[in-house]
C-alpha cells in the first residue's frame, strides 16, 4: 500500500476536484455558446427567409424568377451551404446560384411556425440546417414553398474554435488553482512540520519540550504533547527512584545477612554466602534491565560521552591512585550516546574499571561514527585475555582471576544494557598488548 503525504493527499484531491470542475464548467459553457451560436444562424436564416417571402410577394402573372432575391454574397458561391429555393406544386421556380444544378432535398422537412430550424442533408452530403414557410402569392393564388439554409459546418467551425481557446484558458486557470492549492498546503502544514521539527529536536536531545507560537488549531495538540512529555518524564524518575529503594531495601539486608553468617560454621557459612551472592546477582541484573528497558528509548535522551568519561576518569584515578594508572581520553571527541548518562555511566564505568585493574599504566577510550553507529573502544596495556578465554568472561560471574577483587558481574551487566539498547559488546587484543573492549551503539 502506497503510504502518501497530508501535503499530497491535499493537492491530489484539491486537483482532482479542480479539474472535475473545470471540465463541468467547459462542458456546460461550450452547450450554452452552441445553442447560442445556432440561433445566431437561425436569426439570420429567417432573416434571408423574409427577403425571400418579400421576393416572392412581387411575383406577377406566370412569373417565375425571383426579381429581388437574398443579396448575401454567400448565397452566390457555390456549394456554401447557403441556399435558397422556391418551389410551386413541387416544381422548382427560382434557387441561388450556390445550388447550381442541384435541389434541395425538402422531403424529410416539415412545415412549422415560427422559426424552427430543421437539420437535412445538402447536396454534397453535408448537413445544413433548414427554415421553410409555405405561402399563397399572386392574383391566382399560387402556393409557393420557400426554403433557406446554413452550412453546420459554420456552427461546428465556431464552436471547435472558441472550445480551443477555451481549452488554453482553462488550463492555465487550472494550473494557476493548482499552484495556488500547493502554495496554500505549504503555508496552511508550516506548524505540522514545526511539530515535527520539534519532536525531532527532543529525539536527538536538542530540546525538551515544544516551543513556539502555534494556531489556535493546532495549540492543544502541542500543549497535550508537552503534558505527555512531562508525564512520561515524572513516571520516569518516580520508577527510578522505586528501582534504587528495591535495591537498597534487599541489599541491606543481605549484608546483615552475610555479616552474621562470619560467625557460623564453615559449612553453612559457604551456604548461605552463596545464596546471598546469587540473590545480590539476580537484584542486580534484573534491577538493570528494568532500569535500562524503561530508558533505553526515552524520546530526547542523549549524553556527551566525554562528560561521562571525565567523571570515571576522576573518580578512578582516585582509587588506582598507588598504581598510577593514568586514564588516556584524547580520542572521545564530540561523540554522544543514545540514551542516559546514568546508563552509559555504568557501561563505561565497568569496562574502565576493568581496565584499570589490568593495566600495567596507561587505559585508553576512544569513540567515533561508522556506518551510522557510534563505536567506543576501551583499551590497556595490560596482560590481555587469551582468545579462548573471552567467552568465559563474558559469562555473568565468571572470572578468570580471583585474586581481582569484584564478582564478575560487570561485563554481564554491560550486556543486558547493551542488548537493550540494541548495541553489541566484542572483546579482543589492544594494540597496546592488553584486552580492547569494542562497544558498537546505534547512532545518532
């Protein structure tokens, strides 16, 4: 199904309708100038037909031909179509030099009153249209038939004529209407497409809201936008703040929990911290998707990826302070992420800190655009992973050192963010010896 534009969906009606009327309008002005040039001809048939009624008064006696016959010129030419006849007793006394040699066919015609014309075919076998008058002339009463005609073809000549100039007219008539459609959807859609330019502005995270005067049509809209903007924003952090009170009221209690298992005995110590550890690790996970799943599409959200590194970069150094790592951000750049500072905050931060753990001194990051995607690249100088190891690590709880302080969950946690933002997690040898963390996002 072809899906098309208001714009085009406007101008394709408006247009149509414009023609439609256009052709109605043509149709029923070129009718009223046919009737109107057929009694042109009529009037002027019946004209010539009283020169020859007053012609035929003044025949005498046995007199046939005409003394003062019609004087139009065409009358003259021969075959015209403008003839005239007289007959008496079916018998021809008098015709116009047009007709030569020829008759009028009148067998087909009937004598009427008034001005009547009839349409019958001449000699040549183009119809004419004709106008008869039976009269009684003379001492002796003669009755006589008159008859005079015009050529159909004057009619439909003057009618073709005017229906072409007609045609030009109306077709610039037509495109003017038309142009005049378009320029007026243009103006009369400018602030749907202002609406659309704003919601685009809140998509990439250049605005928050709809702003601008807009018509009183199309105000509510805006506004009940707006409203739902705020509402999905309010709902947004009430979830995130009952998110971090679900966590914070379960882990307490599991510390106090692991802090009185200290006291038990082995066994059941190793029992319970086990169990403890499992429930920690599934709050976690599920705490994160849902986090990630009610945010990972907010209309608007976008974060400077450089912000968020400078923060973890402060906030590590800090706690590598006595190995001196030293945290390399040079190639971040202008790149954005899609989504949430606080999401992209515990992407980055887990693989930076794992970073950091590892490396002998320097941790790099780095991110551009490719394809449409925005790619970010942590890396260090560290010991790496051998090859057929990193599907272990990617495992939730896995660690391939246990001396490393942690629970294996980071790299799990960055993938259930990932998977839910639609972006991938792949892992390999840094150039710099160590592991490169490569983050493939959708772009901007």
């Amino acid at each position: 199904m072809i899906r098309r534009s208001l714009a085009s969906r406007i101008i394709l009606l408006s247009g149509t309708w414009i023609l439609m009327a256009l052709v109605g309008t043509a149709a029923l002005l070129m009718h009223y100038y046919s009737d109107h040039i057929e009694r042109h001809y009529d009037a002027h048939v019946f004209m010539h037909l009283e020169e020859l009624v007053t012609a035929s008064q003044q025949l005498t006696g046995d007199q046939k031909k005409l003394a003062n016959p019609p004087s139009d010129p065409r009358f003259d030419v021969p075959g015209s179509g403008w003839y005239w006849e007289v007959r008496h007793n079916g018998h021809v006394l008098d015709r116009s030099i047009s007709l030569g040699r020829s008759s009028l066919d009148l067998s087909k015609l009937q004598v009427v009153e008034g001005r009547r014309a009839q349409v019958i075919e001449g000699p040549d076998g183009q119809p004419i249209r004709a106008q008869v008058i039976e009269m009684d002339v003379g001492p002796k009463g003669k009755h006589l038939l008159l008859a005079v005609t015009a050529p159909m073809m004057g009619i439909t000549q003057d009618v073709i004529d005017i229906a072409e100039h007609m045609a030009v007219s109306f077709l610039f008539l037509a495109a003017g209407l038309i142009v005049a459609v378009i320029i007026q959807v243009r103006i009369a859609l400018k602030p749907v497409k202002a609406i659309s330019k704003g919601i685009s502005d809140i998509h990439v995270g250049t605005a928050d809201k709809l702003t601008g005067e807009f018509p009183n049509d199309v105000q509510p809209l805006v506004d009940e936008l707006n409203n739902l903007l705020d509402h999905n924003s309010v709902l947004l952090r009430r979830a995130r703040n009952q998110m971090g009170d679900l966590a914070h009221s379960i882990k307490n209690p599991l510390t106090v929990i692991n802090n009185e298992a200290q006291n038990m005995d082995p066994k059941e110590r190793k029992l319970i911290l086990d169990q403890t550890d499992a429930i920690a690790s599934s709050v976690d996970h599920h705490l994160t998707r849902a986090r990630a799943f009610g945010t990972g599409n907010v209309l608007g959200s976008r974060s400077k990826i450089k912000t968020v590194a400078e923060d973890l970069k402060f906030a590590l150094q800090r706690i590598y302070s006595e190995r001196n790592v030293e945290i390399d951000l040079d190639g971040l750049g202008e790149c954005t992420f899609r989504g949430e500072s606080q999401d992209l905050e515990e992407i980055l931060g887990n693989l930076m800190d794992n970073a950091c753990k590892w490396a002998d001194r320097r941790v790099f990051v780095r991110c551009w655009s490719e394809s449409g995607q925005t790619v970010i690249v942590v890396e260090d100088d560290g010991p790496g992973i051998p090859e057929d190891k990193i599907g272990r690590v990617l495992q939730r709880g896995q660690r391939l050192d246990e001396t490393k302080q942690g629970h294996g969950l980071g790299l799990g946690i960055v993938q259930d963010l990932l998977e839910l933002y639609g972006g991938k997690l792949t892992l390999g040898r840094s150039g710099y010896g160590g592991l490169a963390a490569e983050l493939i996002l959708p772009g901007n």
